[in-house]
C-alpha cells in the first residue's frame, strides 16, 4: 500500500518579535491510503501548525509535505479540513453552509446535484430535516457534524481535522465518533486527526503519533489493534484490556513529552 | 396584535409628545416668536406646502447621494485598511484627525473651492462628514476575520476575491450597516448644514434661514419638524436594508 500522506523531516519556526520560535523539529509521518491517523501531543506543541502545512496554507522551512505523490506547494481542492470551532457561515443554512466547498471546487456542478450530495451527508450524520436551519437554530454537536460534512462533501483524499470534538461533552463526543466511523464506511478518505483524547486516537486511529513537546519532533508511533474482528469498532472495544494496555502506553507517552516524566524519551 | 403594537406605540408617544409640547406654551403663555405651539404649524405646512416639497426633495436627494458616495468610497478605504497592516497604520490617525474637524468650518472652505457649486458643495458636505463610520466598520470587520474563517476557502485554493465575496463581505454586513445607521444620520446634519450656513441654499435648511429673516416662527418649527420626519424616513430606510440584507445577523431571542 502507498503512502497517501508523507511529512518527510518537516522543520518550522515562527518569526516572532523575540526571534524565530521553532515549532516543528524533523517532523516525519506517513499514513498510507485510507488509513487514519491521529495525532496526539501536548498543548502548543505544533499539531495545528501541521495541519496549516499538511492543508498547504503554509510552506515548512525545510522538509517536504506530499500528498498522493505529490509535492505540495500551495493548497489543493482534494483536501477537506475541519477545525476545532466548527466556524459555520450565520448568513447561509445548514444545506448551503455544507455545499460552500463545492461552489469553489465544481463551479459547474448543477444545484441539484451540488443539494443532493449535501442531503445525503446530512442524513448520514443525522442531520435530515435540519437542512434549512441557520447554525445558530443547532446545538454545538450539530454544528460540529453539519462541520463535518462540509469537510468532505466535495470528496477529498485527505482529510484533516485539527480537534474538530475538542469542545463537545462527553456524550456528544462520542456519538461523532460513531458517525466518524459510519462516514469513513461510505466515503473513502485517508485522514490526520489532531486530538488531545487518548481514547479518542484509539478508537478512530489506526495510528497514533504522539508527538514531543515543543519543537515537535515525532517521539512515538502506536498501531492500533483494536479489538474487533469486523464491521465497524464498537464503542465497549475501548473497555477491553487490549485498549487499556494501549491508552496506558501513550498516556505514559505524554507524561514523557511533558517532561513530567522521570526517565528521559528514548528515540 | 404584535403588529398593531408596533404601530401604535410609537403614534401614542408622538400624539403625548405633541400635546405635551401644546400644552407647555399655553401654559407659560409662550408668544409664537419665542415657542411656537403645535396647533400653529398645520397653516405653515398649508401656505408653503410648495416650499416644503422641493426643498424636501433637494435635501433628500443631496443626502441620499452624499451617502452613496460615503458607502462607495469608505468601503473601498475600509478595504484596503482591512487588508494591508502598512495602509491601517498610515491612514488611521489621518482619518481621525480628519473625522475632529468640525465639520462647520468646512463649509466656507468647501464654499470658496468650488464657488457657486451648491449643489456640488452639498452633497461633497454630507459625504464627508459620513464616510468615515463606514471605512472604520468595514476595515474593523476585515481585519478581525478570525484565520479559520478564511481558511475554509483558502485551504481549497480559493482566491482572495472568492474569499473576500463568499466569506468576509458577508460577514462584515451586520457592522457596515451599524455604521450606516451612523452615517445616515451625520450625511443628512451634513446637508443640512451647508443648506443653513450657504448664503444662497436651497432645500429645507434654507427655507429654516428663510423662515428666520422674515420672522415667521411658526415656519421654522414646521422646518425642524419636517427634518426630523425626513431623518427618520432616511434612518429606517436604512433599517429596512439592513433587515434585507443582514437580517440573518439578529438573533430570534435578542
Ligand atoms: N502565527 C503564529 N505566529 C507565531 N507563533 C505562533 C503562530 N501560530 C502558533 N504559534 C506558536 O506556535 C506554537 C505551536 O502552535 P500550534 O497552534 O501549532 O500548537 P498546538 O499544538 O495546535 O496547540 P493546542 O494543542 O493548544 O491547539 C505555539 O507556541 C504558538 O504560540
Ligand atoms: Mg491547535
């Protein structure tokens, strides 16, 4: 299998009034097709500086950023992003907010059809009905799924999502989980997943990428096996002893990249 | 019932307004050249009902045009002040000491460049004293697009035109139209204050001036009741575009 997603020894730094603040130290990830990958690491360690480079909206000072073997130098139209606010448009309804991509990316595509695609995705996250509602008629979870589907209605390769359930409770958050599954069912991408949810990153990854605190370097990489034989992960999978072995792993993982650990990070 | 309310309570409060007013001179025994009384306006509105319509019609147009004029041009600086930091920080303390001008001392000076150009002199008057509510509001709302909104579009490679069509001028609507609530107001005091001040005015500023040389008290007033009419025709004019074209921004429960 290729690797749909390579960050190949990425270094950044901001330039800030006190000089430059590096962000990023030989960042390297590689997700192969139709995979999913999440990325976890403490705060302010660079994980949405790495979606911006990912996404194309900026450029790495060294290293390279390819996607479907491809350079990338500036953004794409193949590529779906969803942030942690769900930052709908007020002035357009739900139907129109999920369409917006397509009116960049298909200019030509018929309305109907541009409707009919946006209606179908609305039903798979369960948002049938609520078409014609502004943003501001929904709840946060429904804003965060009309979001959701707005990121991959034009049908990107990649999709990146920086926290996109960071601001959800509990339960909320973890229905869009389900929904994230149910939707990776019917609609092919290889996704980055910025989270700062161990379970979350066990229950959605395929990998995990615990990154170093800053500068981010990559300090460990976890494959996911997760409990389930078939269909769609279940939810209780995440209370088996094979997860609880894995989220102990990584929380053991973020101690380190906190420095809050006695033994230094071995890499 | 809603709607009834709506109409009612402001007729209620201009009706106790009015009576209030009545009721003041009759009592202090107010002579019509200190306070004239409501009752003394209708034959005023009767005799120069004439002059009561075209000067309306100069006043409203000059300030109908000083404004379009104001929404052209501070949209496009606030434009520009939105997107360039260099050009924010080059024209922000230009445009403000130009806003604490009093704008009465303009006059004489707009009167002098371009003599004899009432009209002209006018409608430059209210525009200028009106476009710099708008340039800060558009530049303000430009420049505090949060990053996210703009990267929706951007992450797809959307130009800064798509960008700034689909996203930031939308977005930007419910403070322009709070500046123009602004504007409206200051275009039409701009008019009028070339009206009064020009020696030969025209519209309704200049029929106040007339009412003054020739003593007629109760004409003044007619004139001070009729811009303030006008001013409210203007200012919910204003309103009703906004409910048009930003009603979106109100939220159902304030
Ligand atoms: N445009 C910028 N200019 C200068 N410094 C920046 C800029 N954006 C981010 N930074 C700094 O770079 C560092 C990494 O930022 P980034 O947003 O990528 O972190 P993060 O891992 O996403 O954090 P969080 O988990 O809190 O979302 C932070 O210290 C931040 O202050
Ligand atoms: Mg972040």
């Amino acid at each position: 299998m290729t690797n749909l997603i390579e960050i190949k020894g990425v270094t950044h730094a901001y330039q800030t009034p006190n000089g430059p603040l590096p962000v990023l130290d030989n960042l390297n990830i590689a997700v192969p097709e139709g995979e999913f990958a999440a990325v976890v690491g403490p705060s302010g360690c660079g994980k949405s500086t790495l979606t911006r480079l990912i996404a194309g909206l900026m450029k790495p000072d060294t290293g390279e950023v390819w996607l479907h073997g491809e350079r990338v130098k500036s953004p794409r139209k193949t590529v779906g992003m969803a942030f942690q606010n769900p930052v709908l448009l007020e002035w357009r309804s739900i139907l129109d907010n999920v369409i917006l991509p397509l009116e960049i990316v298909a200019p030509s595509m018929p309305r109907k059809q541009r409707e009919a695609r946006a209606e179908e995705l609305l039903a798979l996250v369960g948002l049938q009905g609520f078409e014609s509602k502004r943003p501001s008629e929904l709840s946060g979870g429904m804003r965060q799924r009309a979001s959701l589907c707005r990121s991959i209605v034009h049908k990107p390769d990649v999709l990146i999502m920086d926290e996109p359930f960071g601001a959800l409770d509990a339960f909320t958050r973890e229905d869009l989980w389900q929904t994230m599954h149910a939707l990776r069912a019917s609609e092919p991408f290889t996704a980055v997943l910025i989270t700062h949810d161990l379970r979350e990153s066990v229950y959605l990854g395929d990998q995990v990428f615990v990154l170093s605190g800053r500068p981010a370097r990559t300090q460990y990489v976890l494959d996911v096996h997760y409990p389930q034989a078939e269909g769609l992960r279940k939810l209780e999978g995440l209370y088996t002893p094979e997860c609880a072995q894995m989220l102990a792993t990584l929380r053991e993982q973020i101690q380190i990249a906190q420095g809050r650990h006695p033994e230094q990070a071995v890499h | 019932m809603k709607t009834f309310q709506k109409i009612a309570v402001p007729i209620v409060a201009i009706a106790l307004f009015l009576a209030v007013w009545e009721f003041l001179v009759w009592v202090n025994g107010w002579p019509n050249y200190v306070m004239a009384s409501p009752s003394d306006l209708p034959e005023a509105y009767i005799r120069f009902w004439n002059l009561f319509v075209s000067g309306g019609w100069q006043t409203l147009w000059r300030t109908v045009a000083g404004l379009g004029l104001a929404v052209l041009f501070g949209t496009a600086l606030g434009m520009v002040m939105g997107f360039s930091r260099v050009a924010r920080d080059a024209l922000y303390p230009l445009l403000v000491g130009f806003n604490a001008i009093p704008k009465a001392t303009l006059v004489p000076v707009l009167a002098l460049l371009f003599i004899g150009q009432h009209n002209f002199n006018t409608v430059l008057m209210a525009f200028l004293i009106s476009f710099f509510p708008i340039a800060v509001s558009v530049g303000i709302g430009l420049s505090t697009l949060e990053p996210e909104y703009r990267d929706i579009l951007r992450s797809l490679g959307a130009s800064r035109f798509t960008i700034f069509r689909k996203i930031a001028l939308p977005k930007t609507l419910p403070e322009f139209f709070g500046a123009l609530k602004v504007s409206v107001t200051l275009a039409f005091i701009g008019t009028n204050l070339v009206e009064i001040i020009s020696p030969h005015g025209r519209g309704l500023g200049a029929l106040f001036l007339s009412g003054q040389t020739n003593s007629n008290y109760p004409l003044m007033f007619a004139v001070l009741i009729a811009l303030a009419v006008l001013g409210i025709v203007l200012y919910y004019a204003v309103v009703a575009l906004e409910k048009i074209f930003a009603g979106w921004a109100e939220r159902p429960h304030g």
